[in-house]
C-alpha cells in the first residue's frame, strides 16, 4: 500500500450538513476500494485566486490514506463523478523514517587532540612507500 494525500476543493453552495456527508462519503470510497483512513483535515473556506467552474470561494480539505496502486483509479472515477468537488490532487507521500542514527560530532577539543604531523615525516613515509631513495 501507497500512502497519498488527497486535497479537493468544494463548492462553497453546501451546507455545513452535506460537507459533512460529503467528507463521510469519500471516506467511504477510500474504504470500499480496501484503504485505509489517516489524517482528515475539516474544510475551511478560502478566496480562490480565479474562478473555478464560475466559483469565487470554496472549501478546501485534505486527507491522508493508503490504499494499493491499482485500486488509485477507482477511487479517483468515483470522485470524478462527484458534482460538488470543484478540482482535486492526489500527492504520493514518501513515509518518513521512524528512527534516523544520530552520528557523534567531534569536538574542538577531540580534534586538537590528535598529534601534528610534520612535513619531513610525510615525505619519508612518501618514499618508503614509492621506494625512491
């Protein structure tokens, strides 16, 4: 299973009543094509920046889910056929790490301690290894 996240624009006609059923329903659909439900964001309503479909304003909404690959287009025809979604986007999520190793960092003190190295004793170590004389 894929995880996406799903924003759709509604029409801003509806009652706070038929958002609601209209949020259940496409959680619905997600479940029916066997997803599973993560994170839903309640709609808030915005000022579009041009019209959509002769709409100044609408409702604005996301939801995160998984669900399987092949399982995506079903899903996205059964919102298509939804008169009240203005527009919609499906995102794929990348699933961040749960647990990330924190490499030590090494201290100003640590990297004084390490003894200099002289010049003369890197070209002799030069020429042992090449075999000049």
């Amino acid at each position: 299973m894929k995880h996406y996240e799903f924003t759709y624009l509604i029409s801003p006609d509806l009652t706070e009543e038929e958002l609601k059923t209209l949020q259940e329903k496409i959680n619905s659909f997600v479940q029916e094509e066997g997803g599973l439900l993560g994170e839903l964001n309640l709609p808030r309503k915005k000022k579009l920046a041009f019209p959509i479909k002769k709409k100044l304003e609408a409702y604005l909404a996301t939801l995160n889910f998984q669900l399987s690959p092949e399982k995506l287009l079903n899903f996205e025809k059964k919102i298509k056929a939804e008169p009240s979604i203005l527009r919609y986007l499906i995102l794929t999520k990348k699933v961040s790490k749960v647990a990330k190793e924190i490499r030590p960092r090494i201290t100003k003190k640590e990297f004084e301690r390490k003894p200099k190295v002289e010049l003369k004793e890197i070209e002799e170590k030069l020429e042992e290894i090449l075999g000049e004389p």
